[in-house]
C-alpha cells in the first residue's frame, strides 16, 4: 500500500507552474493578510490568474516586491519610494495619565474599550492591554522601561495588523524617516485634555509658531505633522508645553 501510495504521489503530482512558483518565492512569506489575501501562496495566485492587477499590494515586501512581482509579469509598477512603518501616538501611562476606574477583566484592549470606551479618562489613548503585540507576527511590539506600548520601526513589516485591533485608533502610520512625532490622539478640548494627561496635545499651535515649515497643522484640538514638509521641527517639539511632540524611535 505505501509503495502504491509512492508511485501514486510521483505520477499523479501536478506540477505548478514555473513562473507561479517564482511568484510565491518572490513574496516575503510572512502571511500577513496585509494584501488583503488569506497569504502569500492566495496573492501570488491571483496575480498569475489576472483576478488582481495590483503588485503593490505587499506592504512588507514594499518597493522592492512589488518590482520582482513586475519582472516576473513583465509589467511596470510604480510604487511609493518610502516604507510606512506603525508608531503609538500616545505617552500617557500610569505616571501621566488619569484614570476612570480600576479595569480588572481581561487583558485586551477590545474588552477594555466595551467597558465606557476604556479605564482611562483621555478615551483617545493607548489602553495598555497588549492586543497589537499579541497579533503582531513579528514580534516588533512590546512594552519599554516604562511599561508604555512601543513599536520597535525597524522591525514592523507595515502589515497593519495593529492598526485593525486598535479599538481607540491609537497606532497609526507614519514615514520610517519621521523625525518626530505628535504622540497623542485626544481630540478634547485643550482644557479637559490638560486634566486627563500631563502629556496630552492641547492644541496651543505652539508648534506652528515655533517651526512655521515643519509642518504642524492643528485639527479638532490635536497637532499633527505633515511629512512632506522638510523644515525643522525640534524647535516644536522643545517648545512643546506637554512634550508630546517626541523622537521616532
């Protein structure tokens, strides 16, 4: 029966085709689902059928996949030249923050946020609970010294996966050479935003004043930074009366 089974598995085996094959190996293989596919093998195949078009789909792979992906079509891409890459644009941990009540449930943010948007006052704040660093594939999430939830950029792959389990919309994309950036997302009043957190935007366009070309634009009482703007913007964030404006690293 074995043998029968060998023979069976050596003339019965469908051969793939070459050129799908070079389109898996192309892939990074992380099976993300940032392309919106079940993983790599489910996009490489839909690019060699022409049920998809697009080859800049693989945020990981970026540029450089998306120009392999090309060759092996014999198609041109155009594709953004810099990588994006997740960053938690909130400070406010125990030290800093106010909070509501005492959570004891289960440690995920999801199930925080069910409970009057989380245990925080700030209800546009990173909640703490680890859900990011729990779906990360990576392992480019984690707690640093100060227990706050960090991403470590030169190891996210810019899949998202912690942007979609985010219930408060917290991490969000920024340019992997961002500077600085505004690490809040309260969109409070500047008065109950100054009560809720020692570090938390308030809203004083200090920033715009302080580096007119660095690209602070003020919205809904929050600051955020355009990046294509190149002036500086460390007199911004020196300035900054809450030093929310930090370092990208």
């Amino acid at each position: 029966f074995g043998i029968g089974l060998a023979i069976a598995a050596k003339y019965l085996h469908v051969k793939k085709e070459e050129k799908l094959t070079e389109l898996e190996s192309s892939l990074p293989g992380y099976n993300c689902g940032a392309c919106g596919m079940a993983g790599c093998s489910a996009y490489a195949e839909a690019i060699f059928n022409g049920t998809v078009t697009n080859l800049a789909m693989c945020a990981p792979g970026a540029s450089e996949t998306a120009h392999k992906l090309a060759a092996i079509m014999g198609v041109t891409v155009e594709v953004p030249l810099e990588k994006k890459v997740a960053q938690v644009h909130c400070r406010g941990g125990k030290d800093t923050a106010q909070y509501a009540f005492s959570y004891e449930g289960i440690r995920d943010c999801n199930a925080a946020y069910s409970m009057y948007q989380g245990n925080k006052v700030c209800k546009y704040g990173c909640l703490g609970f680890g859900s990011c660093i729990k779906v990360c594939p990576v392992n480019a999430i984690s707690y640093d010294d100060k227990g706050l939830v960090h991403v470590d950029k030169d190891k996210c792959i810019s899949c998202g996966k912690c942007i979609a389990v985010c219930p408060t919309g917290v991490i969000k994309m920024v340019p992997y050479s961002a500077d600085y950036i505004v690490a809040c997302n309260s969109k409070d009043k500047g008065a109950f935003t100054r009560k809720a957190c020692k570090v938390g935007c308030i809203g004083c366009k200090m920033c715009e004043k302080k580096s007119p070309d660095g690209g602070f634009k003020i919205e809904n009482f929050l600051a955020s930074i355009d990046y294509s703007a190149k002036g500086e913007r460390k007199e911004a964030s020196d300035a900054c009366p809450s030093k929310c404006i930090v370092l990208n690293n």
